[in-house]
C-alpha cells in the first residue's frame, strides 16, 4: 500500500497543472535503482495513480542520465543469499510500479538524457510517449554482469524492436544510439539534450489538457490488442466506445466539433 506521508529519499515528486513528475535523483551514481529507489519509485507512481488531479504523468531523472539501471555496487557487497532476496524485493516492488503505469488512464511521457540502461528501460516500456536526447544511448547489459533480464524487457522488447532485435540487445549487449532507438521503435522522437526536458514537459501538458478517460480506454485497447484476436479486440472497441460516448468529455468534444471551437477536457 501507498503511504502518502512518508517523505520520498531518492526520487523527486511533484503534481503541477495536471501533470505527475517523477524524477530518479540519485545523479551522483547515474540514478543507479537499489532497493531505497525502488521502494520510492512503488510509493510515488501510487500516489499518482490515486490522485484524481493527475492527468499525466512525466518521467525522467536529475543529472546527465535517465538511469545506469541497477545498483551493481550495492550487488556487489551482498553474499550470494543476500543478492537472491535483494533482487526479489527491488524487482517486485520496481514491477508493481510498471505495472501500474500500464494501468492507469494518464498518458505517460519519459524523457530521457544520457543512459538509459537495464531495468531503467521499462521506464520506457510503460511510457505512451519518449522523448529521447540526440546523444542518448540505450543498453541492457545484463549477460555482462550473469543476470537475467527484468522491467518486462522480455515482453515488451520484442513487440516493440522485434525477436532478433530483442535477441540482440539481451545476448549480445548491443548498445544502440538514440537515432537507433527511434529507427527501432524504442522512442517516439529525439531532440537536441537542451531540449529534452522542455519537450517532454510541453507533451505532458498537453496530454494532461486531454479527454483522461478517453486515453485511458485508447491504452487498454492497445495493451489488449497484443493478446487478443480480431473478434475480441473489435467487441472491446464496441465496449470502450459506448462507455465513451457516455462522458462529459465526449459531449464536450462533440459540441466543440460542431461550434469550431477547441475543447475543453476535464478528464470526466
């Protein structure tokens, strides 16, 4: 469970205009995730997801990186025993928060500066938009340090990049460029790094200004898509946009169509 009064230690967390910032600020060591960034990962993307004012959420780091992905440091200090239950606590908790994200009707945007690495890639996964610095660069690296993979690079790499693509970046370490990673399909757009951030900010806002419930529906939908056959995924559109049709939203959006006029959302 989310505990809303706990102060968080290593990531930073606002709610400003709608949009949920969630930023990894351990830039000392790359934004490197050990347990302590974990557990404030799970309680901040909760606190998001539970506030009704959150119509966007906005992932990133502080520092040159998005994250160097796990804490081999603090790995390399554990006995064998110790590392196994670490590991379960850390991947459990860094899960659930992915998971979540998938979830929740907010769009989510990540922004990425510098590295982005290992488990940090299922920031990428569960965001709706990247927005990607132009001397980025991408990796899994686990093989090179005997792990296995985790942040659901087993499911979401190869229908985003592709099996031999997928196959590549997990048994061969391949290292790829943000202009790759674009070509591949791992990131929506690349901009100069001065850029990044302000970008990624004016997308979130935007999308925040949304139809939230609407997006929502439009995420389920694709999620589900990957699963589901024609048949199935046709009677889910039908349901979702019947249930649409009944918002506030949707009237709004209408009735701005019609007065040629832009809409105003409430998420509603």
């Amino acid at each position: 469970m989310s505990d809303d009064t706990r102060p968080l230690r290593v990531v930073r967390y606002q709610v400003e205009q709608g949009v949920a910032t969630i930023q990894l600020d351990r830039p000392d060591v790359g934004n490197a995730i050990d347990l302590t960034m974990a557990e404030d990962i799970y309680e901040a993307v909760f606190r998001a997801a539970a506030d009704p004012a959150v119509r966007a959420v906005l992932l990133g780091g502080t520092g040159r990186s998005l994250s160097v992905g796990g804490d081999l440091v603090m790995m390399s200090g554990l006995d064998r025993d110790q590392l196994s239950r670490r590991l379960r606590r850390l991947v459990d908790l860094y899960h659930l928060s992915l998971e979540r994200l998938t979830g929740i009707d907010a769009p989510v945007v990540c922004a990425v500066r510098g590295a982005a690495a290992g488990g940090a890639l299922g920031l990428l996964y569960v965001a709706d938009v990247v927005v990607a610095a132009e001397d980025s660069r991408f990796a899994l690296g686990y093989g090179a340090a005997g792990l296995s993979v985790d942040g659901g690079s087993s499911w979401f790499l190869p229908r985003l990049v592709g099996l031999r693509r997928a196959q590549q970046l997990m048994l061969l370490n391949r290292r790829i460029t943000a202009a790759e990673a674009l070509d591949w399909g791992l990131v929506t757009e690349v901009v100069p790094p001065a850029e990044v951030e302000d970008r990624a900010r004016e997308l979130a806002g935007r999308l925040a200004a949304g139809p939230t419930q609407a997006f929502g529906r439009m995420k389920r939908l694709l999620r589900d898509s990957w699963t589901a056959d024609l048949p199935a995924q046709l009677s889910a559109e039908t349901t979702q946009m019947s249930a649409a049709g009944a918002s506030e939203d949707a009237a709004e959006g209408i009735a701005a169509f019609v007065g040629k006029r832009s809409p105003t959302f409430h998420g509603r």
